[in-house]
C-alpha cells in the first residue's frame, strides 16, 4: 500500500532533479579531457577546484571547464551520458568545438546563468552551453 506511494514521491522528486554532463580541460591545446558527470555541477566544480577529489582530473590539473549539457530526465541523461563515454577523443573535441570553438572557461557563465534565482524557472528536457 505504501509502497505507491513512495515510488510516487520518488518519481517526483526524480523530475525535479537535474544532471549534469561535463567536460574538463587544461590550457594545453592537446591536453587531456575529463568527462564527468553529477547533479550539482557548481558543488562538483568546487570540489575539482578545491582539489578535493583525487582523481584524474586532480592529477592533470583540468581546473576548465570546456563543455556541460543538463538534463531533467533521468533516463535520456544515462543514455546520453554512456553514447559521449564510448565516443573517441576526435567526437568529444567536435561536440566541445561545436559550442565553444575558442576553448573558453564556461564556468563564469555557468555560475551567471544557473545561480540560485533560477531555481523557480521551469525547467526543459535538455539544456546545452553555450
């Protein structure tokens, strides 16, 4: 009985959550990339540059942000997410030049964009940078 109503608060608060698909770099031209994903992009990028997570990106020092995409389904997010994971290097340079040809740090404008005053602003399925 209760079980309903759970999987209903769930599927709820499931819509309302965003994910968030991004893409690190550094200032070499032919540096490493790092793809990542999380529902709070601007704890995550904290955290990256804070040095917190010890992980690849740590230890190449990809502290710019070059790419993100958000989503608000849960499942074309995971869907999306795995096809950019098993794409080769050459794709992900595209999809990063096709929104940010000059290899900008999106970050300033990710934090202008998405600061705490939109959270009342309805939301879309996808949402891309840039």
């Amino acid at each position: 009985m209760s079980k309903n109503t759970d999987s209903s608060l769930n599927d709820t608060a499931r819509k309302q959550d965003k994910y968030w698909l991004y893409i690190l770099s550094n200032n070499k031209p032919n540096g490493p990339l790092y793809l990542g994903d999380t529902n709070c992009l601007a704890t995550r990028m904290d955290e990256h540059l804070q040095g917190l997570r010890r992980d690849y990106a740590h230890y190449h020092r990809l502290d710019r942000l070059v790419y993100f995409e958000v989503w608000t389904d849960h499942d074309k997010f995971v869907a999306r997410l795995r096809r950019v994971r098993n794409w080769p290097r050459d794709m992900r340079l595209l999809l990063i030049e096709s929104l940010n040809p000059d290899w900008d740090n999106l970050l300033p404008q990710f934090l202008n964009e998405y600061s705490v005053k939109r959270i009342g602003a309805p939301a879309k399925d996808q949402e891309k940078a840039a």
